[in-house]
C-alpha cells in the first residue's frame, strides 16, 4: 500500500500530468476532437456526412475498447498499461498531418482511419486510469480534488487554444500550418507520457490487470452501478445527435476565423476552470447524482440556443461561457464523480471498461442518427423569426427536445451511494 505521503505525491505529479496531457489535446484534438481538428478535416475536403462519420469514430474507439483491453490481460500493473497507449498515440499524433500530402480523394478517408487509431489507444487507458485514481483519491474529497485538477487544466488549456489557433492562423491555415500545430502537440504528448512514468502507483497483487470473465460478471451486477450506466448511456445518445455540427455551423455557416474559434473555446474553458471547484464542492455537500440531474436539465436548453445561435459574438461568447459551466464542467465533473462512488469494487477495472464502452456505443449511435438527420433534412431550408433555418438547425431542436424527455427519466432515477 502507498503511504498518505506517496499518493500526495502521486496526486500533484497527476496535476502536472494532466497539464502537459492538455496542450497536447488543444493542439491535436485528440481528446475526442476539437475545432481545430474538424477544420483539418474540412481543409480535406470532407463533407457534412463524412463530418458525422468523424463524430461517430470517436465513441466507436470506446466502443471496441474491451477487446483492445485484451492486450491489457499481459499487464499486472494499470500504469505500464497506460504508458504502453500513451506512448501510442501521443507523441506521434503528427503524422495525422502527413496524409495531408496524399494527392487523391481517399486520403480523408486513410487521415480518418488513422485518427480513429489514436482514438482507440487513447481511450484504452480511460478505465485502467480512473481506476489507478480511485486508488489514490479517496471519495470523501474527490469532488475539491478533482474540481482543483480541473481547474489547472482548464487554467492551461487558455493559452494552449490561443496559441493553437494563432499558429493556424499565422500559417495560413493549410498543410504547414496543421503539421506544425500537431508537432507541437506531440512534443507535449511525449511530456505527458514522461510525466506518467513518474507518478506513484499502488501495488497490485498478482495476477492480471483485467479479467475478461470479469467483464461478464459485472454485466449482471444489480444496483446502482447499472442503474446509473443506463441513464448515462441514454444521456450520452441524446447529448450526440447533434454530431459535430455545432463546430461545422461556426465554420461554414458564420465563417469563423481559427483566431475566433480559439476566442470562443477559451471563453468556454475559462469558465469551466473555474466553475470546476464550484461544482466539486455542490457534488460532495448535496451528492454527485443530485447536481448531474440540474445539469441535465440545463444541458438541454443548450440545444435550444445553438438551434436559435445568432453568429455575432455578442450572443456566442455569453452562451459558450453557459456551455463551459454547464456542459463541459458541470456535466464532466459530476458523471465521472458519481460513477466512481457507484462502481463496484468487485472488477472495478472491467465495470469502468463496460461503462465506457456502452456510453460510447450511445455517443456513436447518435452520431449515425446525426449523419441520417443531415441526409433527410438536407434541402430544408426557411426563414423564422429572423432566422435562416436549415439541417443543422433543425438537428438541434430535435436534441433539445430528446435530451428534455431523458432528463425527466433521470430526475425520477435514485442512486442509494450518490445522491
């Protein structure tokens, strides 16, 4: 067992970690994507449907997760697993850029697949990290450790999303400028998997990291664990049937600068840094569960505003510091605090690896609902209350509307470990 003085330890250089882990998402969008990432793939030359392919990729990573783990089975220890993938598809994230040079129509499609890789290794380390860190936090102060991690990341994701898009931007938003903005994303993903060497794990005893027997036997666990991954799985399916479109509406539709989008995402970051140990503190005072049914509540009025979005930044910046508290702090801190207190102890590693794989089996579903949404509404196309509607707007009434209906099965839904 670790000393209180080694998980300390194991819990700043987790913050340091974190950081370094942050630049390199900012500049690489390999954290699931990012404005920056869909712009590459626009400069490409995808269309909108090859767009919900895109979104659909990254929770199809998740998905295929628990056959991935199965390398995992080698492993007896979480943190050289983990290093295994970060090694993977972090500090060679620049190559992405390189398919750039492929003079034929395929080459999104071969930039996609390769995205698609690093996604896959990427979220192989999800469970296996959220299990090290239940080892080294415990419950009682998750919510301020979490919301103060949180905080410096989102802190560090300031600078690094201005300076992303500056250096887009700068070099003029073709071939050279997206090389060298995943370049520098690398150089800080081979930080990051530094950083990870170094923090503190607690010793396991023998035997294998991840049990896929295990896997079978947490399925049929009763109780809160399953209660809350059924109303994460339908809060996910709801909160992607709007796909990438709010990002591609800024590019196509208002005609965005990468300069304004890395405005905008900092705006939404900084209020999600700060809101962070806001929401912590709310999660340990009233319980993680009670403060994630206010976020469903709002987050679905998210969509009404993106449906209603006027493209001048006197609208855009007030309501993205809305999403920030909202959709990126309230709902991020409070899922992952609650799934913690619910997951059994029992195959732990294997409950976190079912969870992430089904919720992102959800997110890639809606993200198919998206893409057919974009083929059937395609020619929709009127003017209302001052407004040109189109698919993408239509789209995002539709969720708003799913994400009201889910919200009031998970207001009705009681967890007895996290209120």
């Amino acid at each position: 067992m670790l000393s209180e003085s080694q998980k300390a330890h194991a819990r700043k250089i987790s913050i340091i970690e974190g950081s370094f882990a942050t630049v390199w998402g900012a500049f690489t969008g390999g954290f699931g994507g990012n404005s920056y990432l869909v712009g590459f793939f626009l400069w490409l030359g995808a269309t909108p449907f090859v767009m919900s392919i895109y979104g659909a990729l990254i929770p199809l990573a998740s998905v295929v997760q628990p056959f991935s783990l199965i390398i995992a089975r080698t492993f007896k220890s979480k943190k050289k697993f983990i290093l295994l993938m970060a090694l993977l598809g972090r500090p060679v994230f620049l190559t992405l850029g390189l398919f750039a040079l492929i003079d034929s129509g395929v080459k999104v499609w071969i930039a996609l697949f390769v995205f698609f890789f690093f996604q896959i290794v990427t979220s192989s380390a999800g469970p296996a990290w959220q299990a090290w860190m239940s080892d080294l936090v415990d419950q009682h102060v998750r919510g301020k450790y979490f919301g103060f991690r949180n905080l410096i990341t989102g802190l560090v994701s300031v600078p690094a999303t201005l300076a992303a898009g500056y250096v887009l931007d700068a070099l003029g938003g073709g071939f050279l400028a997206f090389f060298m903005m995943f370049a520098i994303g690398s150089i800080f993903g081979a930080l990051d998997v530094y950083a990870l060497s170094i923090q503190d794990e607690d010793p396991v005893s023998s035997g294998n990291m991840l049990n896929p027997h295990v896997l079978i036997e947490t399925l049929k666990l009763k109780g809160d664990y399953r209660k809350f991954l059924i109303a994460y799985i339908l809060m996910t399916f709801v909160g992607t049937i709007s796909g990438p479109y709010p990002t591609v509406m800024m590019i196509d539709d208002f005609h965005y600068s990468y300069a304004v989008l890395g405005v905008i995402t900092v705006a939404s970051s900084l209020a999600a840094a700060f809101a962070q140990p806001i929401w912590g503190r709310l999660g340990d005072r009233y319980g993680s569960f009670r403060m994630l049914k206010i976020v469903a509540f709002f987050r679905a009025f998210l969509m009404l505003g993106w449906a209603l979005a006027l493209p001048s930044l006197i609208y855009m910046l007030p309501f993205q510091i809305i999403i920030g508290i909202v959709a990126n702090a309230g709902l991020g801190l409070m899922s992952f605090n609650t799934l913690l207190n619910v997951v059994p102890t029992f195959g732990k590693t294997e409950a976190l690896s079912i969870y992430s794989s089904l919720v992102n089996f959800a997110s890639f579903i809606g993200n198919l609902v998206s893409g057919l949404f974009v083929i059937i509404l395609a020619e929709v196309h009127f003017n209302f209350i001052g407004l040109t509607f189109n698919d993408y707007r239509i789209i995002f009434f539709i969720t708003f509307l799913a994400r009201l209906g889910v919200f009031y099965y998970v207001y009705k839904l009681k967890l007895e470990k996290s209120a």
